[in-house]
C-alpha cells in the first residue's frame, strides 16, 4: 500500500510539474506571437496546449465554442492569454 501511496503522489507531482512546464510554453509562445491578427480569424486571444483543450472538452463537451467559457478561461489562466488580451 505505501508503494501505491509513492507513486500516485509522484504521478500527481509530476502532472503538476508537466502542467506548468506547458503553461511556460504556451505563455513564451503567445509573448512571441505577440497580438497577431490573421485575416478573416481576427486578435489572438490565447495559445491553449493541446492537452488542456482536450480535457476541458472531454469533461464539458463544446464548451470551446461557448464564448463565456473561453473568456473565464483566460480569466482563470493569465499564463495563456495572447499579448494585450485584457483578462
């Protein structure tokens, strides 16, 4: 039982520690991309890691195309917002 106990709490430190190494990445690239604006897409708003977007949609089917969600999002996640997108 204390093996099991190791090693789920080294999966959980090693989760958080690859969450936060994916939200420096997304955070560095955003700052590279800048306010980018693509014809016909508009402002960059957020560089989201394919990961977290799979599993916020897993859990809350379409809640990327709710506008509201995505704005909590950013809210929530400064580390991935775009260059000048106010929270």
């Amino acid at each position: 039982m204390k093996g099991l106990e190791r090693h789920i709490r080294q999966e959980v430190d090693l989760e958080r520690y690859e969450a936060s190494k994916r939200a420096q990445e997304a955070n560095m690239q955003a700052r590279v991309m800048g306010n980018a604006k693509a014809e016909g897409l508009g402002q960059l708003k957020a560089v989201i890691p394919a990961r977290e977007w799979h599993r916020w949609n897993a859990s809350h089917e379409g809640c990327w195309s709710d506008k509201g969600f995505v704005r909590e999002f950013i809210r929530d996640n400064p580390e991935f917002r775009g260059e000048g997108v106010r929270p």
